[in-house]
C-alpha cells in the first residue's frame, strides 16, 4: 500500500551565488523558505518542479522537499533542509553574516 502524498515545496541552488532558494507562489526564487509556496497536491507538484528545471538561467538542481505549515509559512521536516535554511557552515557569511539564521 502506498504512502500518501506528503506536502512539498521547489527548492533549488541560485546559479551565481549558490544560495539555496524557493519557488513562491508568484513564480519568485526566495531565499527564505517561510516564503515558499507549499504544494499539496502530488500533480501541482510535479508541473511546478517542471517548470523550475526550465528556469536553468537562474537557478540548478531543483526538486521536491517535504515541508510542513507552520505559523510564519512551510517549515523543513528533514534536518538536510533545516540545514539549507542557514546557509554554508563553513564561516559566517550569505545568511548568517546578515543574521537572518
């Protein structure tokens, strides 16, 4: 028995700066995930990720990542994706250098 489809939002890399970014409901790349559109319906899904892999002058590598309502927008479920939201680890800069993380 298959598993239900679970909410998603299109997330990919921004080509120059390498940022990870959101696709919103008014087709704009977010680099804040709060911002993204959270799809519910795996068909609506599917044409929105079609639709980011045409977009290949701004942005790579987009797919599908689980998300959740919460109160200020989607939330990331899965750790990989909370880690995405705070930008590189390596030292402050991008996100955490501007302190939105």
């Amino acid at each position: 028995m298959s598993r239900g489809f679970t909410p998603k939002i299109v997330t990919a890399n921004a080509l120059v700066e390498g940022d990870a970014v959101y696709l919103t409901a008014d087709d704009r790349w977010s680099r804040d995930h709060a911002e993204a559109e959270l799809i519910e319906d795996e068909a609506h899904a599917q044409l929105r990720l079609l639709g980011a892999d045409r977009q290949r002058d701004l942005v790579v590598g987009a797919y599908l990542a689980e998300a959740r309502q919460g109160p200020n927008g989607p939330e990331p479920v899965h750790f990989r994706e909370a880690f995405r939201t705070r930008g590189p680890s390596n030292y402050p800069h991008g996100k955490q250098e501007a302190g939105h993380v």
